[in-house]
C-alpha cells in the first residue's frame, strides 16, 4: 500500500480506501432502495479487519448509508484504532412521511454530527463532509461558520463536499472560488471524467481529492452483460437500466484489451488510471467481503502516458451516450 498527505491537512490516507456504503445493508426510503441489497454484519466486520490489515486505513462512510448502521459497523470494529482515519457526511436524511430530505439547517447539522460520533465512538470524526450540498446551501457562509465551530470544538478534524455525481460544476467552482473547506470527494472514473477540469485546480489549492465509484456501480469489473438483474433492494436495480448495460457492453471490449497488454483485470485498470491522475489523494472502491478487500488493496501498475491520454480522449469521443444514458437512469 501506498500513502499520502491529504490535501494541506495533518491527515495520512492509504491510496486505496475503503467506500463502506455497501456494508449498510438494506434500506429504503418512500419506497427508493438507498443500499446496495443484503449484506451481513458478520462478513462486513471481518471484511473491514482485513482491509486493515491490507493497509488500507482510509475508511469513507455517511449517516445516511443504512440509516446510520455503515457508521455503526465501522465504530464498533475501529472504536479502538487511532490509526484509521473516517470520512463521514452529511445532509441527507429519511424525513416525514418517509421522504428523502436534503437538511442543512444549522440546528440539524449540530445534531447529525453529534449523532455520527456516537456511531463512530470517536471524540472527532477526521474528514466531514456536506453531502452533495449546492450553491445555495454554502452561499451565506452560515454552514461553513458551524464547521469551523464544529472544528473549534474538536468535533471534526477537517471538512469538505462531496460533488454531485452529473451535476459538479457550480459547487466545484464555489468552493474553488471561496476557499470553502479542505477537500473533495468526486466521482471520477474511465466512464465519468466530467470533473476533470477541476482537478488540476483543486490540486493547485492544496485540497485532498477522494475519487469515488472508481468502477461506476460495477461496470468496469466487466461482470454485468445486458442480462444482468438485481434485487429490488440493490438500488443498481434503477440505475443499471438496459440501456446503460447496453452501451457499456460494447464500450468495454477496448478496455478489456488493453488490460490483458498490461496483464491486469479491469479493476485494476480502473484503479490505475484514476491514480495516475496527480490531484487525487484517494480511491475508494465499495467493499463488502474480506476477498475483496484483500483484492482492491493492490496497488496496481502505472499506465503509459499515450495509454492514459487515450482513455481520456475515449472518454471525450465514445463514452458520450453512455454517459447520456446514465445521467438518465440518475
């Protein structure tokens, strides 16, 4: 494993994380499956020991995955271990009438954190992160003022915003342009480089960068063929439209030969070619089971610089209605 300073922070992370989404298990809301399916807390706990020991001591989470009970899992196998370092969030919660709800009132952001530590059984959660939180949400500089004091207070170490997924633009260029928190999470992958420009940027300005779904929910591990179905619990279920599997098909022959020239998986070409990329500190794979773990905690080969600006450029002129059909799904 390899290991690097976050951004301008104190904190050291391991270049390949653990996303812990997955190990929430189940959940709904009004109706919409927020989980990835069933999972098992037993087969969760040992995957997290073994991602220890892998070396991966980066472990990103939400209050929202399983309701809170990802947070859980993670809090009562590392309640112990001043080496891991926890990336959490905020602002999306299951509101009246069973609805999702974005929240960041100050009241309720106070008390999700305070929440999230408890679940965590830590005194400070490292890296805080507003989930998916837009323009007008940071505009009046109330919400960063509570984080600085939530920082003051030594609840949180560092804090942060996970960009949306289609949609990164205005709050990249916000947060940029303001000097709003510490770090990023983005979705960053061969098959979604919208937030490449923002990079070398946010590089620039010293922020830790944490890439997440490195194979956009399982595309790039080449599994899934346009047969592929999941459990009305598994929220791939809407996303991963026939549509989507269609076009993704066809798009992975190409990479599948470029990995068998390096000798890799997919996966592992997936990994590389994020990593490649000097802005991000951090990828973060969603684990569920110890194989896994053991799996993704491989530091792959580097690319070549013709291969990695071919993919990029694969990017700009094939992946386009690929890219149009996930945008469509959500």
């Amino acid at each position: 494993m390899q290991y690097v300073r976050f951004g301008s922070t104190d904190l050291q992370v391991s270049r390949i994380g653990f996303g812990a989404w997955a190990i929430g298990g189940e959940a709904e809301v009004g109706g919409i499956p927020i989980g990835w399916g069933p999972a098992d807390d037993a087969v969760s706990v040992r995957a997290l020991h073994k991602a220890l020991d892998s070396g991966i001591t980066f472990y990103d989470t939400a209050d929202f995955y399983g309701l809170g009970h990802s947070e859980e899992l993670i809090g009562k196998t590392f309640r112990s271990r001043p080496d891991v370092v926890i990336a959490t969030k905020v602002g999306q919660r299951q509101g009246e009438s069973n609805t999702i709800q974005i929240d960041y009132s100050l009241e309720y952001v106070r008390k999700a954190c305070e929440q999230s530590l408890r679940r965590l059984r830590r005194e400070a959660i490292d890296f805080y992160q507003l989930h998916v939180a837009k323009v007008a949400n940071l505009q009046s500089g109330e919400l960063e003022g509570l984080l600085q004091d939530l920082q003051k207070e030594g609840k949180i170490r560092w804090y942060g915003i996970s960009l949306a997924t289609f949609m990164p633009e205005p709050e990249a260029e916000f947060c940029l342009e303001n000097r709003f928190g510490h770090g990023f999470q983005v979705v960053y992958n061969i098959f979604n480089q919208l937030i490449t420009p923002y990079l070398a940027p946010m590089q620039k300005e010293s922020y830790g960068v944490i890439a997440r779904m490195p194979l956009q929910f399982g595309l790039l591990t080449g599994k899934f063929d346009v047969h592929a179905s999941f459990p009305p619990s598994d929220h791939r279920s809407f996303r991963l439209t026939k549509s989507v599997l269609q076009e993704a098909t066809k798009l992975l022959r190409p990479l599948q030969k470029m990995a068998q020239d390096y000798g890799m998986s997919l996966t592992e070409l997936a990994f590389s070619f994020i990593l490649s990329n000097p802005a991000i500190s951090t990828v973060i794979p969603g684990i569920r089971t110890p194989e896994q773990a053991v799996r993704n905690a491989q530091i792959p080969p580097p690319l070549s610089a013709t291969d990695r600006e071919w993919l990029v450029k694969f990017w700009q002129e094939d992946c386009r209605y690929l890219f149009a059909a996930m945008k469509q799904a959500g």
